[in-house]
C-alpha cells in the first residue's frame, strides 16, 4: 500500500485506530471501551485523522462481538465510499498474533485465545508466516493447551513461559501482517449465528 492507510478495530472490547504513511505509523489510538464503540469510532476517527484523508481503509473483520464487527465494516465501507478509496480487511487474530511475533522472534507459531462470549474460548493457532487454522470455540475453563504452548490473546492463560501477551487487536501491528493478510474483502468473520433470530 502506498500513501495514509487508515486501519480500524471494533470487534474486541477494544477501539483500535492506526494510522500508517506506507509502512511507518503515524498516529495510534488504542482504548478498552468495551461497549458503546458506534458512538466513540467517528470522534476517535476525526481526532486520529485532523486534516489528513487516507488513500486506503484496512478494518478488522473479527472474529469477536458480532455487533461490534458489523459497526467496523459499516463504518469502514462509508467512509470509503465517501472518500472514494478502497476497504479491505484483515483478521483480528492475524493481528494478536503480530504482536506476538514481535514480541518474541522466532517464534514459530502461536495459538490465540480471545473471549467469544458465553463463557468460551475463541481459539485459532498461527504460524510466523501467518497461515491461519480453522477458528474453534472451547470452553474457557478448559482450554486444553499443551504445557509449553505459546498462546497471545485477551484470555491467553497466566502461565510463565507460556503466555506471551493478553492484549486485544491492536491496529498498531496491522503493517506487521503480510500484504495478502491485511488485503481481503471487508467481510464479516463471525464463528456462530446471531443470538436474535427473525420471527417466522
């Protein structure tokens, strides 16, 4: 990607924006909020940006808190159609594992864990060069993790040697992650259906 590269998270507990010329960030801002993330993204985007416009959006298609996703390509998809640049997306747990990566190099692979609600696990392990397993959910008091496992993630376990970060997506890391990882459709990653279900 050349020129500013705007890239947005909202399917964590986290607001995470970055703001990146090529590959060098220029402006971060990364808050655990929680909820309310439709009413802190616009103000949080206009702070990030002042007068700077990107030629290029990257959102985080999840997977995480199906309202929270669908807030972040909504926004992300009109504020490209209204700057007339183009969206793409990328994978929250790419992102955690970017973190990781960088944290401890060489690294071979990490196992993510972040909360999908309901009291599970979400868990999907990643390679250093960022090939992706299936995402599978799992109880969170069992996550079954062998006992010298590098795991990454809001709800990586407190085991020493194990655990090398708990941190959300972070769109800090988004220049991390190869180009093929940061450039897919902005699409929705979600591991199970909707809990609100449309009368017959």
């Amino acid at each position: 990607m050349t020129g500013l590269t705007l890239g947005l998270s909202t399917a964590s507990p986290a607001l995470s924006l970055a703001l990146f010329d090529g590959d060098q960030l220029l402006a971060h801002d990364h808050r655990v909020i929680g909820r309310g993330h439709a009413e802190a993204l616009l103000p949080g985007i206009i702070a990030l940006l002042g007068n700077r416009r990107p030629a290029a959006i990257v959102v985080d298609n999840g997977p995480g808190s199906f309202t929270g996703i669908r807030i972040g390509i909504a926004a992300a998809r009109a504020l490209g159609l209204a700057w007339h640049v183009p969206v793409t997306g990328c994978e929250g747990g790419a992102l955690v594992a970017a973190r990781a990566f960088a944290l401890r190099p060489g690294l071979a692979s990490v196992t993510v864990l972040m909360d999908a609600g309901r009291g599970q696990l979400l868990h999907q392990t990643v390679s250093a060069d960022y090939i992706l397993s299936a995402i599978a959910t799992r109880t969170a008091a069992a996550p079954g993790l062998a006992a010298a496992e590098a795991t990454a993630g809001a709800m990586a376990p407190a085991q020493p040697g194990v655990r090398v970060h708990d941190g959300h997506p972070d769109m800090a890391d988004l220049m991390r992650l190869p180009p093929a990882r940061r450039g897919l459709p902005p699409a929705a990653l979600y591991v199970r259906p909707p809990d609100a279900v449309l009368p017959l």
